[in-house]
C-alpha cells in the first residue's frame, strides 16, 4: 500500500481520537476565564480531593510494588503447582471492569456483606470511607508491576543469584545485591503504570466511596461532580491538571520503556 | 503473597459469584434476562465488538507506521499512543465531549448516542493492538518477506501469505486485550453517554445504578456475567500466548 | 541467461557500498563473488536480484536491461545467508510457494516439490516445519524453494555462512554437482577464498566497492593482479622487497648470493605439509612452506640456521 495514504491514516486516526479531543480540554478550562478556572481549584473540596487521590497512591503503589516483586519471583523463580493460575488471577484486574470490583467490595463489607457485621461492631468504616477506596485501588492495579517484572526476570536466568550464592551470598543478601539491581528498571516502569492507573482510578471508587464532597471524594469523582453541576471551569480545570500529571507519566513511560525486539 | 492475593482478590470474587447465586440457578436467570439488564449487557457486547474489530485493523495500519515507516514526529507519535494508559479513564471521556459533544468546534454533538460509546471505547482501547503488533512486526525476518518477493509475489500477497500469519497473534491478544477493556469500561462513558437506559447504558453504569438502587442481585447478576467475559478473555490470552510459542517449539 | 553490470554505484548514507562496478556474469556459469566484509558484494548481489537498486548503472539480463525491473519479475531465484524459510509454513508449502504464485495446477505442484525434495535429499520431510529440520536441512529447502519456479539465474547470499564447518565442506560439494546438472547461471557470494576457489568456475574478488580481479581459480593465485587480491587468496610473504607464496620459498643448509640468512625459530608438522616459522636476518619473522620429505633432509630443528631463496619469482603483476 502507498506509505504515505498508511501514514496518513494513522495520523488522522490519532488526530481524530487523541489529539485534537485533548487540545480542545485545555480549551474548554480558560474558555470561561481563569477566574472560575482558580476558584474552582483552590476551593477546599478540590484540594482535599486531590490530598486524597495522592494519600490513597500513596498506599497503594509500595504495596503493590512489593507484591509485585514477591509474586513475579515466586511465579519465576518457584516451580510450584499453580503457577499459572497465580499468573491469571494476577491478570485479572487488567480485564476486569472497575464496577464490578467495586460491587464485589460491597458484598464483603457493606452493612449486610459477609465482614459487615464484622467491621461494624468494632467501629472500624470500610465502605465510604477510605479504607474501600484503598482496598479498591490496590486491587485494580495489582498487576502492573508483577507483568513488567515476570519477563525481565525470565531472561536474566537465575546464574547470577547461584553465583552469589556459591559466594556466601544469604537468601536476603542476595536478593538486596544481585537480583533487585537487575530489575530494578522493570520495577521503576511497572510503577509508573501503578501510579498512572491509581491516580486515574474512577470505576470501583465511584461505587465504595458514596461520593461525600469533602470526605470520600478523589479528583477523578470530582470531576465528575463538577460536569454534573455545570462547572465547566471546575471540571475540565481539574482535567488539566489531571492530564498534565499524565503527560509526565507518559514521559516517564516513554524514556523507561523496556526495548522491544532482538 | 498467597494469603494476599487470597484476601485482595480471590475472596471478593467468591464473594460475587456466592451472592449472585444465592437465590438459586432459576432466580438467577430471570434477573439476568430481565429487559434492562440484556438491553445493557446487548449494547456492551455489540459495542465491544464494533471497537475491536475497528481496533484489529487501525491498530495494525498504526504498529506498521511505527515500524515501518520513518518521518518527522514519529517518536512523538510512539509516546502519544500510551496517553490513553496514562490518563484518567474520567478525563478521557472529558476530553471527547470538549471537541465532539455540545457547543463543539466541528459542528457535530454525539453527547447521548451510542456513537459517543463507541468513540469514547476507541480511546480507552487504542494502545493496546498497537502495542501488541509493534513487538511482533519487530521480530519479523524481513528476508522472508525479500524471498517471496523473489520467488514472484506481488505486494499485497507478500502481506497475505508472510506478514499477515506472523502478525495474526498478535493482533488477536491485542483485540482480546481490547474487548476486555471495552466491556468492562465506565469512566470515559459516564458523562458522555447520558445513561439512558435501553438506549446508552451499558453493562457497567447498569452495575453501577443498581447497586445504588439498592438492588443487588441485579447488579449482582449482569456483574457474574461480566466476570464470566473476563475469564474467558484471559484464557484466550493466555492460549494466544501458548499458541505463539508452538512454532518455536518443535524444534 | 548471461547478466551484465555497467558502471553501478550504490551508496547508503555516507557509505559507498559500489562505486563504478562493471562485471560480465556468462551464461550456465557457476561464479563467485569474493571479498571482505564491506567490500560490496552482497550489495552488488541484491541490485542483480533487485532488491535493491543502484544509483547509478545498469543491470542487463539476458541481454534485456533489467535495472528498475521488481524482483517479482526477474526470474532469479534468491537464497539468504540465514535461511528465510517460512516458519509457519511446512517444507513442502514452502518449497511450493513459487509455484503457487505463478497458479501452477495442482498435480503439477506436487510432482515439481516432490522431484526436488529428492533432488535436495529431503524425501520425507516435506510435512516437517523448518523449525524441525537443522541448518543444513534448511539451506537445502531453501535451495529447493528457489529453484521450483525454475529461475534462469540462481544467486546465493553467504548461503554457507551460518552452518557449521563439516556441513558447509558438504554443502559445497553438493552446489557445484547441483550446477554440473542443472547448468544454470549461479552466482554466489562468499567471504572464504576457499570456498570461493573450490566450488567455482570464475572469481570476481572486491574491495572496497570496486572489483580488483575477475579470473578462474588458478590464474587469481598464480597471477594475482595486485597486492590485495595475493594476500586475500592465499597466504603471502615479503621476502627481500617482493611479495611470495610460502612455498615459493626454498630452504637450503648453504648459502649462496641468492639467499638470505634465517634462525628458525618453531617447526609445525601438519601432516604432508612442514611450516617453519623463522626470524629473517632484518629481525623479521616470516613463514616457508615444505614437505616432510624435504624437511627431513634439512633436519629442521629450532635454533637452526638455514639459508632462504624465492624459488620463482611470483610477483603481483
């Protein structure tokens, strides 16, 4: 096929999508001014949502970090039965929809779910409260760091960890010296993306946090808040700002990108 | 780590799949095949498959430019591709309205239509044939494509018979990958489709507004089959990924 | 079909691959195109098969100037260094690709693939993947996949580069019978004089883009054109200001006006052939070749002194 009608193609086809709808956002948060725009940011409820989409990164993406080292290693390194499955149901948020894990959250600790009574008589709030909304996040970008660690460690083969151990290396010591150095550039990506889908996060949160302005309310519910209440300004200000962080994230992501092909 | 991923993830399936079943296999069927909820699951499945499909052929026109061709601002192009991992599933739909939803600059407002899902699903799901594609056309011994050309075939039979059985994994993962996402979406559709139910509600918001509804087992229901999609998209994935590796195998 | 290059030149980037190459290929002839790395051959090779195109020149086939024609439409059958077999295609789907394209009849496929698996010695393997069969497997598949359509010039990239060295002896063997029967023109490029000395009839040597010497085996080592072609060809020795073969070298226990002085310093038994590596009355150390018989007679041992003469003067013209 002529190169250039291909290349045409997929540069409209990215143009039409991505581009164009995202050079219209910034648009549409200074069309009405910068006035709106500033109030709307600096408003307490905005800045408490933004406090908390970080506080709930925050937890989520060490967490899922380690996990994601100890599985990908336990998957590699460990020849035990299940292994493929782990693998799957490490997989699985990535094909999950984000209601549907939030839905799943409710049953097991909503007032009738199976740890409601539970939670409850000791006073601890799980739902619509921030302890869901962690557990949500967590569960939704489990598997970022655990993909990008599986198929590095693969490759490195573990002669560099017998090596260390012929040498007097301990389990630990090993670990710590030869084995995280090696990935350690497969971690960095993987939690990139884990940060990347917390911050974005809107499915399952939408669902366990009831959505109190001022309390369970993350930047992305904010968002929504503010369209539904004909805030231009405030919705698509808080867009901005949400899609420069991505923009840094993509940065992130394109300087770290693991190199593809021999 | 099991106990972990038992807690995190496997109890709170356990927990679905118990109380979708709760009421029995007849109870089950009845709300999974009341009118709202087949409309819902309808649009999601008939969506998803429009998207991939489109996906399946766009994504691989965009991995071939990318690897194949060479011009100013293809490595911003590259870079670009992943936006839709890096940003907010919410802002994305946010950004569709701003240039094709109301007082748009084009003229067109597909706010409340089923081509604003469609659209909206073509964001979110536009990296992943691309990033699938990419590695593999990569791989690909470019002399095999140099033999046919010898051996008399013409430019688009080096594709059919060379290029398109080598990409053809690849492409499938990425389309599975793809239809996932799709089905599972509701960031980017929330504010641009309207809701309408029977018209632009698909499978999640349905989830969504009946668990805030009160009605579980509604939810319940559409969610355990969604679930079900899930699974056997992973497994496809998974057998993709097998079916890959045949080839070097046998040796 | 005879093939004629006129004045091609081909750069990439900064790198002058060809520059001003013209070379006369004569029909049913079986030659070589050697040189080093770099030296354009393979380059040379893909403009005549049209893979790629000079910037300047001609390519003529069969007398027919063939230079911007597609390589679809050439009639060469083309083998690669590293096999391009058609991993998802079974050996006998890829041997009868050609013929598929050119939508031979069914009958006559299958009578074409299967004659040439037995010319290749690959009967019975025809369901096999290349993925099963070993390198050498695959080069004869591959032999076989380019000459179904039955090419009027067959051309060979490195076709024994990537095998290991018993096979590659076999292989080399196997070519030049497979010319002797079917007679068609053969062009082949090789980095190994060896090679290129055994299996063919003529030997175009390259350097650097350009073509130092074409000429049949003997001639290249007995008459090499210039100093590259010498050294490229076989070993060579300066000795007194000229340019030697090992063997053109003569030892003797008695000096005269025609000899130097030399200490030898390691004696290497290879079998029929001695190698004495000496140290020359300059202080350099150079290499003479004999037979056992003859170093016997000297009773070669290290430390000894002996006295050195070119035995014929075999300079590059």
């Amino acid at each position: 096929m002529p190169r250039f009608s291909l290349r045409g193609i997929a540069v409209l086809y990215l143009l039409a999508v991505l581009l164009g709808p995202l050079a219209m956002v910034f648009y549409r948060a200074f069309e009405r001014g910068a006035h709106p725009l500033w109030t709307s940011l600096t408003d307490p409820n905005t800045i408490h949502a933004f406090k908390l989409t970080l506080e709930i990164t925050a937890i989520a993406v060490p967490i899922n970090t380690v996990f994601g080292i100890v599985c990908a290693l336990a998957i590699v390194r460990r020849r035990f039965p299940g292994a493929g499955i782990v693998n799957a149901i490490v997989d699985l948020p990535l094909a999950l929809s984000p209601v549907v894990v939030g839905l799943m959250l409710f049953l097991l600790y909503g007032r009738t779910g199976w740890f409601g009574s539970f939670f409850q008589d000791h006073g601890i709030q799980i739902l619509f409260a921030t302890p869901a909304m962690v557990i949500a996040t967590i569960f939704v970008s489990l598997p970022f760091v655990a993909r990008e660690v599986v198929p590095t460690l693969r490759e490195l083969g573990d002669e560099q960890e017998q090596a260390a151990h012929t040498l007097g290396a301990s389990g630990w010591q090993t670990f710590w010296r030869v084995t995280l150095p090696s990935i350690r550039w497969a971690v960095v990506y993987g939690v990139v993306l884990t940060t990347a889908r917390c911050l974005g996060e809107y499915g399952a949160v939408a669902v366990v946090s009831g959505h109190i302005e001022g309390k369970t309310e993350t930047a992305t519910l904010r968002v929504q808040d503010y369209y539904e209440n004909f805030n231009q300004s405030g919705s698509y200000g808080i867009a901005i700002v949400l899609a420069a962080i991505s923009v840094i994230v993509l940065l992130a992501m394109t300087l770290l990108r693991p190199k593809e092909g021999s | 780590m099991t106990t972990f991923l038992s807690v995190v993830v496997l109890l709170p399936i356990a927990a679905l799949v118990w109380t979708s079943g709760k009421h029995g296999r007849h109870e089950f069927w009845t709300v999974v095949s009341a009118p709202e909820a087949v409309a819902a699951l309808k649009l999601t499945l008939g969506a998803a498959v429009i998207v991939s499909a489109l996906n399946a052929v766009l994504g691989t026109v965009t991995a071939w430019v990318l690897v194949r061709d060479d011009f100013a601002g293809k490595s911003l192009m590259n870079a670009v591709i992943d936006l839709p991992f890096a940003l907010p599933t919410i802002v994305g739909g946010l950004t569709l309205l701003a240039l094709y939803g109301p007082s748009s600059p084009l003229g067109v407002d597909i706010a409340f239509t089923r081509t604003a899902i469609v659209l909206a699903l073509m964001f979110e799901t536009l990296p992943f044939v691309v990033r699938t594609v990419q590695p593999v056309l990569l791989e690909l011994d470019l002399e095999s494509e140099e033999a046919a050309r010898s051996l008399g075939a013409g430019e688009a039979r080096v594709f059919r018979s060379i290029v398109l059985p080598n990409i053809l994994p690849g492409i499938l993962s990425g389309v599975a990958l793809a239809f996932a996402r799709a089905v599972g979406e509701i960031g980017s559709i929330v504010l641009i489709s309207g809701n309408v139910p029977f018209k632009t509600e698909v499978a999640a918001v349905f989830v969504f507004n009946h668990i805030q509804s009160g009605d579980q087992n509604g939810a319940s229901a559409v969610a355990v089959v969604m679930l079900l999609i899930s699974f056997l998209l992973l497994l496809v994935i998974g057998g993709l990924r097998y079916l890959t590796t045949r080839h070097e195998r046998h040796a | 079909m005879s093939i004629e290059v006129r004045n091609v030149s081909k750069r990439f980037g900064s790198f002058q691959a060809l520059d001003d190459v013209s070379l006369d290929v004569d029909g049913g002839s079986l030659t070589a195109l050697l040189g080093p790395s770099g030296s354009g051959k393979s380059t040379l090779l893909r403009i005549i098969a049209g893979l790629e195109h000079p910037d300047v020149g001609a390519i003529r086939l069969a007398g027919e100037d063939a230079t911007v024609v597609a390589p679809q439409k050439r009639g060469v059958g083309f083998v690669f260094q590293h096999y391009a077999a058609f991993k998802h295609m079974t050996v006998r789907d890829n041997v009868a690709f050609g013929l598929k394209i050119r939508k031979q009849p069914k009958d006559a496929i299958e009578a074409r693939v299967e004659e040439l698996l037995q010319l290749v010695q690959l009967q019975g393997f025809g369901h096999r993947y290349p993925a099963q069969l070993s390198g050498g497997q695959r080069q004869r598949m591959a032999l076989a996949r380019a000459l179904a359509p039955e090419p009027k010039v067959l051309l060979l990239d490195e076709p024994f580069g990537a095998l290991d060295a018993r096979v590659r002896a076999e292989l080399r063997v196997w070519l030049r019978r497979l010319h002797d029967e079917t007679h068609t023109t053969t062009v082949f490029v090789t980095h190994d004089q060896e090679e290129a000395m055994e299996v063919a009839d003529s030997v175009v040597v390259m350097n650097d883009g350009r073509v130092e010497q074409v000429a049949g085996p003997r001639e290249l080592y007995d008459a090499p054109a210039n100093e590259f072609v010498m050294r490229f060809v076989g070993e060579a020795i300066s000795f007194d200001g000229s340019l030697v073969r090992p063997h053109d070298l003569e030892l003797s226990l008695e000096a005269d006006e025609s000899t130097r002085e030399a200490q030898v310093e390691r004696v290497v038994h290879l079998g029929f052939d001695v190698r004495a590596e000496l140290v020359g009355d300059d202080g350099r150390p150079f290499v003479v070749q004999l037979t056992r018989d003859d170093a016997e007679t000297l009773e070669l041992e290290p430390g000894e002194i002996v006295f050195v003469r070119a035995k014929r003067s075999r300079q590059p013209a």
